[in-house]
C-alpha cells in the first residue's frame, strides 16, 4: 500500500518505521530538511520537503497513487486542510488526521465529506487519558486494552508469590474458577515470550497477558497476585490538555487534586471542574507534597509536557509515599529507562497513537490494532467476513484455523439478538461472520499472515 | 449472462496508463460514470475500495476482477482494460496486474452474479486468451478480441 505521512515528528518518524517494515511503499513529508534526512538514510521511506499542505507537494509525495494519508504535522489546521485538499483533488479513500484543539473537536459534525473529510480522528491526549483512566480502574495491571468497546479487555499484571496461580499450571485456573473464562494469551518471562499452554507453570515475576470479559478481570487477576484495594484519592501533575481531561473523567469517583504551576490555569481549571481541588504551585515542591499528604495518594500521576519535570516529580512523589506513581513520557529511550523501577508504569503517547494508526493502516477489516511491548508484539480485534466458501476463518473451529506459530486466538464478540456476547476462545468454539475476533501476536512480523487469514476469497461480494 | 450483454466498446479500455491500483480503480469509477450518469464515480469508487480492503481480487497471472454490488443498479456492468504498465494489485501470487475486468452488479441475486463471476474468472483462466488480450492496440481491438474469446470458448 501507498501511504502519505506528512510530519516526521515522534508519531510520523515512529509509524514511518512501523511502517516500512511491512512491504509497503511510504512517503513522509516535513518542511525540516534536517529531520528528514536522518530518517530517510535509517529507513526504507521516499521523503519530500515542503509544507505539508500544499498541493504541489502532495503531488511531489504521489498522493495521486496514495490509498492513505495520515496528517501528523503539530498543526492542526495544516492537517485539516491537507485532507480536504487529498479528498477534493485526489480522492484519496482514507485520510487520517491528528487534531488536538477542543475547539474543534467539540464539533464532531466538522469531520465528515460534506465538510472536513477526514475519515479518522486521532487525538494522542484523548487515547492517553482513556487509557490512564484504565489502568486506574484496574489497580496493579501493567497495561488494560480495550476490544469490542471496552467488553473484552486484555491486561498485562506480573504475577507476584502468594497468587494462588503462581507455582501451579494453567489448567489449574479452570478447576479453581469453573464459572469465569478466561484465555492467558501470552506469558513474559525474564522479557522472553512463552506460548501458554495448560501445562505451562506460572512463575513469580512473570508478565502474564490475558484476556477476559471486562466483568471478570479482577477475578482472574486476583488468581496472580494479592488484589490491591481500590483506588481512592489521585493526584494530578499538571492541568494541562491530559491532565484537564483526567480529572474530568476521574473526579466522580475518586478524591482527585490537580497541581498547575500557572495561576491563570488554575483559574480556568476550578471553573471547568466541580470535585477537583486545584493547587497552583510547583509538582516537584516537597512541601507541597507533604502539606498535601502525598503519603495517604494512591495514585500519582505526572502529565505535564516535560518529561524531566515529570519523572523527577514522579520520583519524589514514590520517595514521599505515594503508592503508585504513573509518569507521561515522550522520550523513548527515557520509558525503558524507568519503567520498572521507581517509576511503576510509564505511558507513552506515541505508543498508543501507534496503534490506533495502525488500525486503519491494516489490510482487512480492523477494528483495533494495539501495540505491545515497544511494538514487538500486537493485539489486534479483526471482523471475520464471508462464509466457510470464501473465509479461511468462517465457520471452523478456532483449533482448525491456520494461525502461525505464535498467534493466538483470546475472544470472540458476537452480536446476537439478545445484544453482544463475549466468547473466550476454546478449541471447539466455531467462528461465524461478522464475529470479531481477537488475536494476539507474540511477534509483529506475522502480522501479514494473520492479515491473509482474515482475507475473504476472490468470490466475495 | 454472456460478455457481450455485461462489456460495451466504451467501456473497454486499452493500455490505461495505471500507476497504481487506487487510481486505476478510480479511472475505471469515472468511466462507468461518463457511460452511465444515474451513478455517481464516488460512490462507484468506495464501493470498490471497501471490497478491495477486506481481500484483493487479483487471481495471480497479471489478472484482477476486482467487483462489488452498486445500490441503484440495474443489470451488471462490466468494464475491460489493460494497463500499461503492470500494477501492483496486491494479488495473491504477488505478480502486478495488466489485465483487468471490472464487475459491478445490483444488490439482488446472488447466484447469478456468482455464475458470472465464475463465467469471467474461466475466461482469463486461459493463458492464449490472456495472451491474445494483451496483444490488442485500441480499445475496438480489445473489444473484438474479448467478444470474439467468449464466442469461441
């Protein structure tokens, strides 16, 4: 596929890369030469300077032969204009765009052919705090994937000694909670995969990703470490675009605070919010923090837009006595170099805009497309079209269809009359069209092939 | 249904200069559109696309039959091309396509329009017939030589 990235900032140079991996041909755009240049000597990408949303140099990157293009400039208004001008002159099938500005995004009716034609919206602030607000309702989960609009979730939680499953087989699970179903999808130990299976035996340390209806996942974590209790009172480092957002999605059901350097922010901040209390003063101010009990904050989390500021305030915060601390992080060679330590989980925007890119980039009905473990693995939710005639998938059982090695089958969700039902994957469960399946990939580069399995054949209409 | 009722000489295309397949399958949509105004080229053309997306139809030796079915329409249209050069299409044996026939049927009746399906996939299954297609220079010659194929088939 042809596919257009205009702007090589940390999404655009990090998709371009996921990118030109998977035998597609792309083009990135940027009016920095320099930038450019470094990634077109890295990567297996044409580039074209110049600004982004001019006519002639879409031409120039071939938007007449592009299936997609994906605007990522750090302008909202240049990505706007680029899709319309890829809708009114090339027709280009899908355009995605990231717009950041409420303003614009409070008009949902904005976006559509008959005014601005972008097909996909991506607000990175949005993603971000949709999924911090996850990982909130999930105490001790390492990462919570939404499929089937929140119905099946995939969490990754490390299993901890005194886990009633840790030491014993995964069979195990079955004979000790018969009524809730489950699927481990993968396991991660020492950073190794392992493909689960019913002997394989749970070890202290690892990382186990499963997959559940989102009704059973404390159940199921419960089985691999100790339940934390709930969460109760949050604290926000910086009220900007995320944190604004957080607090507004948490403060009903929890005690939140939010701290904001700028005095007229917080102004604006105490007139958007009705629970939150909003202190104007420095995140990385110990006296602060001790004034405000950090010792009794279960969650801290630090998102402001400077990544120092938030690690260093997010160290404070655990050395103080938070008892979790989440830190926004851009840099990516920063997020390997805390995750895990201090620091109980790092978040990485371009991660998450990653994949809901790749959602749309994919061949196939993609639903969603989230990316693992820095990208090396993948779970993606894909409609199965067709019927036994023109699927490789429709109407076999999930233990007859040719997954590669590596991919795994977790859930099904299937729409019935009596509203959607979630299908934990077992051998004998048979797939029907329009089912959504879940697939896990240990290892991205079978992608393609789980790509091709999902491909109705040539006699589908 | 035989390939005189679904082709007409306006409809079939000689050496298309495709560069790729999105524009091709949006050259093919304005085409049908000029022959047959009731339709719209979008529509015609995201039609296509979608179809495209869940599986390609190129069949493996430069063949591709893309399809799908069009709301408003009445009988099946066909449309016949070749492009110059070949494009990539996505196709199963990964080889780029030169030879392509367009179908676009109404929302109603399955078999049929499996049977034609079928009816052209036979056709471009034979490798002279192929052959023969691409040799021809002008739109009336690839005309012919398409008509004249199925009658001897």
């Amino acid at each position: 596929m042809k596919i257009i990235i205009l702007g090589a900032g940390q999404v655009g140079g990090s998709l371009a890369e996921s990118l030109a991996s998977e035998r597609n041909d792309i083009v990135l755009v940027d009016s920095d030469e320099k930038t450019l240049r470094e990634l077109r000597d890295r990567l297996d990408i044409g580039v074209v300077i110049g600004h982004a949303a001019h006519p002639n140099i879409l031409l120039e990157a071939g938007i007449e032969d592009a299936d997609i293009l994906v605007a990522v400039t750090n302008n909202d208004e240049t990505n706007m204009v680029a899709c319309q001008i890829a809708h009114s002159l090339f027709r280009v099938p899908t355009k995605i765009a990231r717009v950041r500005a409420g303003a614009y995004l409070q008009h949902p009716q904005l976006f559509d052919t008959q005014s601005i034609p972008i097909d996909v919206l991506i607000s990175p602030e949005h993603l971000v705090s949709e999924y911090v607000a996850r990982l909130i309702e999930h105490p001790g989960a390492l990462q919570v994937l939404d499929f089937a609009d929140g119905r099946v979730q995939l969490v990754a939680v490390r299993a901890v000694k005194g886990g009633p499953l840790v030491g014993r087989q995964l069979r195990y699970l079955r004979e000790h909670m018969p009524k809730v179903d489950t699927r481990v999808a993968a396991i991660y130990r020492r950073n190794t995969p392992i493909i689960p299976q019913g002997d394989t035996v749970i070890e202290a340390g690892d990382e186990v990703f499963f997959i559940a209806a989102r009704a059973n996942i404390r159940a199921v974590m419960s089985e691999l470490r100790r339940l934390e209790h709930g969460y109760k009172r949050v604290t926000i480092a910086g009220g900007g675009n995320i944190g604004l957002r957080l607090a507004h999605k948490l403060e009903n059901r929890y005690a939140v605070k939010i701290i904001e350097q700028s005095h007229e922010r917080c102004v604006f901040l105490s007139e958007e919010l009705s629970h939150t209390i909003v202190l104007n003063g420095s995140a990385s101010d110990q006296d602060l923090l001790l004034e405000e009990n950090i010792e009794d904050t279960d969650v801290f989390l630090a998102v402001t837009n400077d990544d120092e500021a938030n690690i260093m305030s997010s160290l404070l915060a655990k050395r103080l006595g938070a008892r979790k601390v989440m830190t926004l992080i851009n840099n990516r060679a920063y997020v390997d170099l805390v995750q895990g330590g201090e620091i109980d989980i790092a978040i990485s925007p371009q991660q998450n805009t990653i994949g809901s890119l790749l959602t749309h980039v994919r061949r196939g009905d993609m639903v969603n497309v989230h990316s693992l473990r820095r990208g090396a693995a993948e779970a993606i939710e894909v409609i199965a079209h067709g019927d036994k005639r023109t699927s490789k998938v429709v109407g076999r059982k999930i233990e007859d269809i040719d997954l590669p090695e590596g991919a795994s089958i977790g859930a099904i969700v299937r729409e019935t009359e009596q509203g959607s039902e979630v299908l934990i994957a077992h051998d004998d469960v048979v797939v029907e069209t329009n089912d959504h399946v879940i697939v896990f990939l240990v290892d991205r580069r079978q992608t393609r092939h789980v790509e091709q399995l999902f491909q109705v054949g040539f006699s589908f209409f | 249904m035989t390939l005189d009722a679904l082709l007409s000489p306006r409809l079939t295309l000689c050496h298309l200069a495709g560069s790729s397949k999105k524009k091709l399958l949006l050259d093919i949509a304005q085409a049908i559109a000029e022959q047959y105004p009731q339709h719209d080229a979008d529509t015609i053309f995201n039609q296509l696309i979608a179809r495209e997306r869940l599986g390609s139809t190129g069949i493996g030796d430069g063949v591709a039959i893309p399809h799908c079915r069009l709301p408003g329409c009445e009988r099946p249209i066909g449309v016949l091309c070749t492009t110059e050069p070949a494009i990539d299409f996505d196709a199963a044996d990964r080889q780029p396509v030169d030879l392509l026939f367009a179908l676009l049927v109404p929302e109603n009746s399955e078999q049929e329009h499996l049977d034609t399906l079928a009816e052209i996939a036979a056709l471009f299954s034979d490798s002279r017939i192929r052959e023969k297609l691409r040799q021809a220079r002008t739109n009336d010659e690839l005309y012919a030589l398409a008509i004249n194929s199925t009658a001897a088939a």
